[in-house]
C-alpha cells in the first residue's frame, strides 16, 4: 500500500490508522477460506458530490472489486443506504456482484429476493413522501429523494443552520403523523425508514447465506456502524472506517483514495491464492 502519514491509534474505539497494522490485518483476512466482501458505496468506494446521480467509484477501487469479484471463494457485496434501483445505475455492477440497498430492505442476491412491503407498509412509505415532498417546499435547496422504503432529506447544498431548520422540521413533520417511523442521520441525509433494518442486519444474513468464514466491512457513515458492530474483529473479520469519526471498525483510512490502496491488496492476496 501507499505510504500514509498515520496518527497511531485512536483514543476513542481503539482505532488506528497504522499502515502496518493495516497491511497485517488485511493479510490475515485474507487467509479465510471464504470471504465475504461488503462494501458502502457513496464516501468509501466513490468520493461524495452535489449530485448523487453524478458520482462514481474511483477507478482504482473499482478494478480492485472488480478482481475480487471473480476471485475464487470471495463474495462482493455492495451494501448501500441508496435504493437498489439508484445503486444498479451509478455503479453498473456486473450481474455477478450482488447488491443491497436501503439499508438491507432490497436485495439483488442469487436466490435471496427482497421481502415484499405489505399494503400497510406502503401507504406509509407514500403518505410519509408526501410529508416531506411539503418539507421540501418549505425549505429550498433541500432535496428529497424517494425510495421503495422510505425517503431521505438530503441538505449537502445548503448552509449547516439551513440543513438543521430542514431536519427539525422533518422529524417533527413525520413524528406527529407516524411516530414509528425509523429515522437515521446520516452525512447530509436524514433517512425515514418504514422497516427497521440495518447494513448490520443485512451482514449478518449474508455471513450466513455465504457461509463466510470472514467479512470485510468498509464504510464513511454514522449508518454503517451497524455494519460495523456485528463484526468479529478480534478474529478474523476486517473493518474500515473510510474518514474521521468515532467508530466501532478497528482500522480507518482517510479517505476513499486511501481506501483503494486496501482493496488492491486485498485483491492481490485473494486473487492469487
């Protein structure tokens, strides 16, 4: 890997940004004799954009999945808060690479389709849009982006006062009409999910459809440190934090670039066993 310029471990989590350390733990994941790759999107493989349609995975994290994918015994999976139809767009996986979206509510995994929301389920996922479609009104520059199970406030085009009006007012929107509606903030998102599921729910039931015997976990956001929390990282399975932030994952990297020279490794190790 590329030298970095490290700051040692963490005082919070016990994390630490050591090359050598990464180096190490990336050679003893890779030993697994199945293996299970989960990968977030927007911040770790792809830096983040005004427009989240416009954005891409650096292409030398790209080529990296790209190896793992067909490397024997080895599972990909990209795990990402965006829907399974937005996901497919901007990453134009192959066919091979299965994908997760919404959190863990859609599934794009050979024999294991997303769970079908009930009626209930989606009068609510339409009446909370529409609350937040007048949110929007009321708050210019914020976007509201619509999935098939719920919905996410995104204020990265607005000033951090303009973002808070815009959040309190969609909490408070959607609390007084449906109180039991998840939400989960994110890097310039608040999410409102209609079915409580997590990147760490969707890891799990692939650790066991996969019948892995490690996991790779990387991810920039708060929402994936419930993809971090399931991990075994005091045996063989590997987290990475992509940027700064507490976090549960045991090694971080500064940014996605930083993150492409661990997937090149990663890929080497595995694609020549």
């Amino acid at each position: 890997m590329a030298e970095q310029t490290g700051t040692g471990t963490d005082v919070v989590g016990g994390t630490t940004d050591d090359e050598t350390a990464i180096t190490a733990a990336v050679a003893r994941t890779a030993a697994a004799d199945t293996l299970l790759v989960a990968l977030d999107f927007d911040g770790t493989l792809a830096p983040f954009a005004d427009d989240p349609g416009q954005v891409g995975a650096l292409p030398g994290s790209w080529a990296a999945v790209l190896t793992l994918d067909r490397a024997r015994d080895t599972h990909v999976v990209l795990v990402s808060g965006r829907s399974l139809e937005s996901l497919e767009r901007v990453t134009q996986a192959p066919p091979s690479m299965s994908l997760v979206g919404s959190h863990g509510v859609e599934w794009r995994v050979d024999g294991q389709p997303s769970e079908a929301l009930s009626d209930d389920e989606r009068a609510a996922v339409d009446a909370v849009g529409a609350i937040l479609d007048e949110v929007g009104a009321r708050h210019p520059g914020v976007v509201i982006e619509h999935k098939p199970a719920g919905h996410g406030v995104h204020t990265r085009r607005v000033s951090a006062d303009a973002a808070r009006a815009a959040d309190d007012d969609a909490r408070a929107s959607v609390s007084a009409a449906h109180p039991d509606v998840h939400v989960r903030a994110g890097k310039d998102i608040l999410e409102f999910s209609i079915r409580h599921v997590t990147k760490g729910d969707a890891i799990s039931r692939l650790r066991t459809i996969l019948q892995a015997d490690a996991v790779v976990f990387a991810g920039d956001d708060t929402t994936d440190e419930d993809g971090f929390a399931v991990l075994d990282q005091d045996a063989a399975d590997l987290g990475v934090k992509v940027g700064p932030g507490d976090t549960a994952a045991r090694y971080r990297v500064e940014d996605p670039a930083g993150l492409t020279d661990v997937l090149k490794a990663l890929a080497r190790l595995r694609a020549t066993r």
